[in-house]
C-alpha cells in the first residue's frame, strides 16, 4: 500500500469517527417522531433536551423552548406511536425536592379523541416552591388567627376550633375528675405505703423464720420432719414477696405514661390540593411508644382532581422504638401494612438535632386502580423535617417514589398532654389492680 493510499484510508476513518461522535453526543435518533407544542406561563427551569413522561415512562424529549408573546412555548418530541388524547394533562415534574426537572403527561381518556401532529395544548404552570412556602405560612398564621376569632361553623377553621375547644373541655373535665380523685388517691397510696412497711417487717419475721427452719434445735427443728409444713410455709413467703413486687410495679405505673398529639398537613402544590394527618404517640416506657391515628382525612364525597391519586381517610396502628438518632416504627400504616424510619444525624449537636429525614415503605401487595390509574408497585416516601419550635416543624417530601412521584410541602404540630397521661396511668393502675384481685381470688 502506498503513501497516499494511507493517508486516505486515515482522512475517510477519521471522518467516520467525527461523523458518529457528532451524531451519539448530539443525541440524534433514527426513530420517527412528531412535535406538540405546550404553553407555559412559567417553565421553572425546564431545560432543552430534557425527557418527556407518559405515567413515568419516557416517550420523547423537550426539542425546544422558546418565547411567544408572554407565554413559554415547549416544543415535545413525541416518539410516532405513542397517542396522548386531548384531555391529558400537561405539567412540569422534578425527580427529586431539587432534582432535574422533566415534562410530565399524565394520559387522558380515549373518547376524548387523540392530539393531532403540530397541535398547541396549554399545560399547568408549576408553583414556586418559595411561594407555596410563603403563602403555607401566610394561610397557617391565618388560620391560626382564626382559631382565636368567632367564625362560621362548618368551615375547616371552625371545625378545628371546635375540636381544640372539645378537647379543652375534656382536658378540663379530667382535671375536675383528677381533682376529685387525688384525696383518695392520696389515702390509697399512704395505705400502701402502711402496708408496704407491715410488708417489710413480716418479710423480715419471715427471713428469721426460713433461718430457724434450716437449724435442728428447738420446736422449729422438729419442724423439719414435716415436709408438708416446710414446703407450706416457703410457698406463703415467697407470695408475700410476690406481693410487694406487684404493689412497687402498680405505683410507678402512675407516672411511667407519656402521651403526645401529633398533627400533620402537607401541601401537593401540583393538584393545589392539602391533606392531615391527626394521632396519638403513646409512651408507656422509654424508647418504646404506641401511634394510633388517621392519615389522608377528607370527605370522601370529593371530587377527584387530575393527578390525585391518593387515597382518603386511612388508618394508622404502629409499634415504635427509639434510641439515639433512630426512630423505627412498623405496623398499619395508611391501612396497609407497612414501616416507617426517622434519622438525626446530628443527635448530639443542640441545633442541628433539629433536622430529621424520614422514610416509610407500605403497601407491599398493591394492585389497584385509584382515579383512572393502575398502581402495582409498594408506596416509598421520604422527606425531610426541621423543627422551628419543640411543637412545630417545617419540611418538604416526595411520596410514592415508585409510582407518581409527587412533591410536596410539610408542617407538623406535635405537644405532650399530660392530663392523658396521667389517665392513662390511672388505667393501667386499675387494670394491674384488677389483674391482682383475679389472681388473688383464684383457686
């Protein structure tokens, strides 16, 4: 081969080479496709050449993004195929609370009939994370005005103003109940503590007397020989010592309990749409509590919006341990079975223990349809919460990551109440009260 012949081959290999870069980096596609065009009023960073979704699957990519008049016209890439009919819904998605941003499309019905190659559909304007946060505090300091102002009945205020003022009536209704119950208890604990002593010196008359029987001498010693009678008197002091066990464990009972309501709301800025959450964590030890609760409440009878696929009105039944940084809990959680997992990072640190992140699986047989939608894949959220107060936190999560992946804005509301937990106390001294008269009856 030749000089020049070389050169050849290496000038047309090279072309070659700088032909297929330029054609995988400029991401170039054989496949056939068609163009729709999407108004926006705002884009909120959407970029060029970035995928567009059909319930989470992609099917094109943004071709371009340019200016008419005062709106922001997408311009979709639809890979030739896939129909969207002209009742779909057209939004701007994010993968994460600060993730890439993308073009969601969730799919209309088909009578609606298909959308036409070069056809102009306006999409839903996103909402500014800063002002949804803005306007959330705005309508919580509203609202928590309205909670102190006379006010319509029927009304969410209203009703939520009703409730504080039924549980402040309850709460004053078990401080009268306290109040009329704290001399007897006062007496009962004081006869306790007389029988405890009386205990103490017949465990002591007791301990001398399990001496005497393990010596020979004297009327005891005799007593040695009847084994019926040893036996008798051993099983008498160890119930005696039973007994002092239960009445130290119902007394300490009284205080153990530790009771605290816990509230949230969380804001889904692309349906404008809030729900709540309301419970109770019971403690009856450290490190260990009980949540019981509803999740999702709303009126059933509601309307569905496009993209709201949540189910309402759950229920919540879950066993917890915490311990340091770590927060498990597991059970029933939004009426399926599922767990939930709290982190601190910095438990040791005084400011930055503020900041927690929060993950919960559940639904792990899900198979179902909810507002048009076939969900087949377990319920994952995560999220993140900083305490502004010890009652109050601020935070933002993302639920069903494996499914529609819907970001949203967080406000939790969480205080003790110790009237409960004194009643609560009161219970389970009864109920171990009970328990040792049953016993004690028994034959």
């Amino acid at each position: 081969m030749n000089l020049e012949t070389k050169v050849g081959a290496f000038v047309v290999s090279g072309l070659l080479l700088i032909g297929t870069a330029i054609f995988l980096l400029g991401d170039y596609t054989l496949e056939k496709r068609y163009v729709v065009n999407v108004l926006f009023h705002d884009v909120s960073n959407l970029n060029k050449n970035a995928p567009v979704k059909l319930s989470g699957v992609e099917v094109g990519q943004v071709k371009d993004i340019v200016l008419v008049d005062s709106s922001a016209k997408v311009v979709l890439s639809v890979r030739q195929g896939v129909h969207l009919y002209k009742d779909a819904v057209f939004e701007i998605g994010s993968t994460g609370i600060i993730g890439s941003k993308y073009l969601q499309i969730t799919q209309g019905h088909r009578a609606a009939g298909v959308i036409s190659p070069d056809s102009t559909v306006v999409g839903i304007d996103p909402t500014d994370i800063q002002q949804a946060l803005s306007k959330t505090l705005a309508s919580l300091q509203t609202m928590l005005d309205q909670l102190n102002a006379p006010g319509p009945r029927g009304t969410l205020v209203g009703n939520l103003r009703d409730t504080v003022a039924n549980v402040r009536e309850l709460t004053a209704n078990l401080n009268d109940l306290i109040a009329q119950t704290k001399p007897r208890m006062t007496s009962t604990l004081d006869r306790v503590d007389d029988i405890t002593a009386k205990l103490d010196k017949i465990m002591a008359k007791a301990d001398k007397m399990m001496t005497a029987l393990s010596t020979d001498k004297g009327t005891v010693g005799a007593l040695l020989h009847d084994q019926k009678m040893k036996k008798d008197v051993e099983q008498t002091v160890a119930s005696v010592r039973k007994a002092a066990d239960t009445a130290q464990d119902m007394l300490s009972r009284i205080n153990q309990f530790k009771v605290y309501w816990n509230y949230d709301w969380r804001y889904e800025s692309a349906i404008r749409t809030s729900r709540s959450d309301i419970g109770l964590y019971i403690y009856p030890r450290d490190h260990r509590y009980y949540y019981i609760g509803g999740s999702n409440l709303a009126n059933v009878s509601d309307a569905k919006r496009g993209g709201d696929f949540v189910q309402p009105n759950r229920v919540d039944a879950l066993l917890g341990f915490d311990h340091g940084p770590f927060d498990l809990a597991f059970g029933i959680l939004r009426s399926a079975g599922g767990g939930r997992l709290t982190v601190t990072p910095f438990y040791a640190d005084p400011f930055w223990k503020r900041f927690s992140v929060v993950a919960q699986a559940y639904d792990f047989g899900r198979d179902r349809v909810v507002n048009g939608r076939l969900f087949d894949k377990p319920a994952y959220d995560v999220g993140v919460l900083a305490r502004v107060t010890k009652w109050l936190g601020l935070g933002a999560r993302v639920e069903d990551l494996a499914e529609t992946k819907r970001g949203q804005i967080w406000a939790n509301i969480k205080f003790e109440d110790q009237d409960i937990s004194y009643l609560f106390g009161l219970a389970s001294f009864g109920a171990a009260g009970t328990r040792g008269r049953s016993k004690s009856s028994s034959p």
